[in-house]
C-alpha cells in the first residue's frame, strides 16, 4: 500500500506521525511519500521539501507567499499522479492541502483523504460543500464535527485528539518547578508573526500580575522557530522570566503540570493545558486585515476549544481588539484567585475527546482503511 501525506505546520506533523505508526502496525508493507516534519521524518517519510515552507497563517500572511505557494500546490499535485497512491491524506493547512486533492480529482480517482475539519463551525460554512467535491473522507479531531461534513455528502469519522495521548510529567519534572509565588506560563504560539504580535502584550500582563503578586514567576517554552525572538523580546522585560528552548522537553513537561494558570495564545494548546488541567485566560489577535475579514464572518461566541468542546463558557478569552493587557491581566488574576470553575470543564473536554480509549493515530488509521475498503466495494 502506497500513502502520499502531506502537512504544513508542526501540529500537522504530530497528526501524520501519529497516522503514520496506525496505518504501519496494520499494513506491513506500506510506504509514505510526500511532505512533512521531523516526527513523520522519523516514521520513515522522506519529505519533499521543508514542511516550514507551508507553515502560514493568516490572510495578510499568505498574500507575500501566494506565489511561491501556488507553485507549490502544483508541484505536489503532479507528484501525486505521478506517483498513483492508494490514497493520498492531507493533514490541516486547508489552504495548501485541499488546493492539492482539487487538482489530483481533477486529474485522477485517487481517494483523498483531508485529516482535521475546516471550521466551517465557526466561519466559511460553504467550505464543506466545495470541500466535497474533492475529498472523499474526513478525519475528525472533535465529536461535534461529523454532521457537517456528512451534511456535505463526506464521509467524515471522529478519530480523537491526539491531545489524549500527551505523556504526562513525572513527580520529579514537575517538582523542579515548585517554589515560592504563583507559577504562570505565557505561550504566545508557534509562529512568528503571532509572536511578535502578542508576546510585548504578555509582557505588560505579566507586569500587571506582579503589581499584585510580587513573588509570580512566569515562564515561556518555545519552537524552535520563535525561540530567538522570544529571548530578544523578553531582554527588555522588567519582570524576569525563563525561556524553555524546543529541547528543554522534561522542563517543558513540568512546567505544565506544576503551572498555577497560563495567559496563552488561542489554539489546541488550551487542549494540552486542559490535558494538565492547568487554569487558563485565552489571548489572541492577528494582522488588521485578517481580523477584520475573519471578525465579519464568525459564526461562534467563542474560539477557545475547551469551552466549544465542553459546551461551557468558563474560559475568559480576549480576541482581536479585545486582546488588551489590562482586561487579560484582571481576568488572570481572578483565576489565580479562584480556578476551580474550570476544572469540570476541562475534565469534560478531555473525556470527550477519547481520553482512556485507543490511540486517535491508531483510530485514523483504521478510517482510512475502512474508507479505502468501502469504496473498493462500490
């Protein structure tokens, strides 16, 4: 069996890793061609080209990049019928990866298999219909996502979170982290434009919160990509502050768990906090552009994952023109002062994201088999 995958960003390349062990503990003999990072690397993919190329995000973002982009989605378009897989699986990046299963349905039969819905639950809910068109199957992260997709005419299967499956500190890892004070993270995200926007605004939170807890301590782990301009940034802080590097994973992992609460940027991060049931207030904002475009057309009252999944709204979040130092700091220090409102909420999201079942890698991988079986029955 041939498998040609492609991911575009870091939390795509942990989704394909993950695909990649399902799909090799149930096939022999598979191999993997196309595009991805260093954890499909490791599974045996020998990727293309460098899976940062694709790692944009953003209207105003993309519009420098549409070029090279572009030439990109072609390129790897006329790979896949060259090289006539089984099925080809595009991992997140819609941008990218649906543009790709367009042209190979245009060209071909090849089954195309998208993994991560598009959140046309949130905004852009004509994307399932022309998502239909060239994607035959779905593999869902959240519970509340199959109906969309199959209103669409997809087959779409609800396969997990990998989140579920985060290893989880051990006593020592998350002792090295007690002291005195309350420990607070700031994760302003994995990309660089998100960062250089939001961390000067972290920074004067963080000020606020030590005008009230003198002793705080706060902490940042970084990606590789965005560790240098964390450390630049925060050089000028009046607050002190230790910056994780990517391979500081044991520190990471303490941190955490030890953690009192987070001020973090919007995205599956506040599954991993909620993973650790570390309180959080959710922060973000974008370029004008995008946040004009993107404000117009939301289709929900809030984008924080934990409180979609667990039908709550307990986790205060501040998005767009919203995200303002002040508010965020007055809202984290109600949590430092009272968490317990989140912990139920958290608890929920992780139940119904497959905590205590199989592997979601191992789940996906069996979709897409059983997607591949049925169509060969038609």
């Amino acid at each position: 069996m041939r498998v040609f995958v492609i991911a575009g960003e870091a939390s795509g390349d942990k989704l394909g890793a993950a695909l990649m062990t399902g799909l090799a503990s149930l096939v022999p003999d598979i191999t993997f061609d196309g595009v991805g990072g260093p954890l499909m690397q490791a599974q045996g993919l020998q990727s293309r080209f460098l899976m940062d190329e694709l790692s944009v995000m953003g209207l105003a973002e993309i519009l420098p990049k549409y070029r090279a982009l572009k030439a990109r989605v072609h390129d790897m378009a006329q790979a896949v019928l060259d090289t006539k897989p089984d099925v080809l699986v595009t991992i997140d990046s819609p941008d990218f990866g649906l543009r790709v299963a367009k042209l190979v349905k245009a060209g071909s039969d090849i089954r195309c298999v998208h993994y991560v819905a598009p959140t046309v639950w949130a905004w852009r809910p004509n994307r399932a219909a022309k998502m239909a068109k060239h994607i035959d199957q779905v593999l869902a992260l959240f519970p509340f996502e199959p109906p969309f997709m199959q209103a669409a005419g997809m087959r779409c299967d609800f396969v997990g979170h990998p989140v579920v499956t985060d290893p989880m500190a051990t006593p020592d890892q998350a002792a090295s982290w007690y002291g005195d004070g309350p420990l607070i993270m700031l994760l302003p995200g994995s990309r660089r434009g998100e960062v250089s926007r939001l961390l000067p605004r972290f920074g004067e939170v963080a000020a606020l919160i030590t005008a009230r807890h003198p002793t705080a301590r706060f902490a940042i782990p970084t990606t590789a990509n965005v560790t240098q301009i964390v450390r630049d940034t925060v050089a000028d802080w009046d607050v002190p502050v230790q910056v994780l590097d990517a391979d500081q994973r044991d520190a990471k992992a303490g941190l955490f768990a030890a953690a009192d609460m987070a001020v973090a940027a919007s995205g599956t991060v506040s599954l991993e906090l909620a993973t650790n049931t570390t309180p959080m207030v959710i922060a973000y904002d974008m370029a004008w552009l995008s946040r004009v475009i993107i404000s117009r057309m939301l289709l929900v009252d809030t984008v924080t994952l934990v409180n979609l999944v667990s039908d709550t709204r307990v986790i205060p979040e501040f998005i767009g023109k919203d995200c303002e130092p002040a508010a965020i700091a007055d809202a984290a220090l109600a949590v430092l002062d009272d968490p317990s409102g989140q912990m139920a909420a958290m608890a929920t999201t992780m139940e119904r994201l497959g905590q205590g079942g199989d592997a979601p890698g191992l789940r996906a991988a069996r979709a897409v088999l059983d997607g591949l079986a049925d169509a060969h029955q038609e």
